[in-house]
C-alpha cells in the first residue's frame, strides 16, 4: 500500500462526505441567512427564533435527499471494499 494509493482513498472519502453533506449545510445556511434578515428587517431579537426553521429544512432536505444519499454512500462503500483485493496484496 503506497502513499499515493492511500491519498487516493482519502480524497475520495472527502469528496463523499461534502457531496452527502453539502445540500443540507447549504440548504442550513440559508434558511438561517433568511431567517436573520427578516429578524433584522423586523427588529425581533429573539435568539431561538432561527432554529425551528433550520431544523425542518434540513429534516426536508434530508428526507428528500436521502435516495440520491443512500446511492452514494454505497457506491463508496462498495469502491471501498473492491479496494480490500489491492491491499491484501500488499
């Protein structure tokens, strides 16, 4: 096992791990970016006002999402397990 061969699987885990995360970060952000600009424009400073939102958006998100996620964390975990061939011989 070399070290560009490790580097390899590690980029690649990553990648997965901000593709699967990303749509539900982004999708976090800006709900709460929305949220803080109608608390501003409003002059509401109450704190927890934000969270409900984030939270269901994300639920959303997340349950909308979760096929295309499922999809590819097994496509992953399946190169990952192809990869155990490879290091076994080494």
């Amino acid at each position: 096992m070399d070290d560009v061969f490790v580097a390899n699987v590690m980029r690649q885990g990553l990648t997965t791990v901000l593709t699967v995360a990303g749509p539900m970060l982004a999708v976090g952000m800006i709900v709460g970016l929305i949220v803080s600009i109608f608390q501003a424009t409003t002059q509401i400073q109450e704190q927890t006002l934000s969270f409900i939102p984030k939270i269901l958006a994300i639920f959303l998100t997340l349950i909308i999402g979760s096929p295309w996620m499922v999809r590819v964390l097994v496509d992953f975990t399946t190169e990952l397990f192809s990869y155990l061939t490879e290091v076994t011989r080494w």
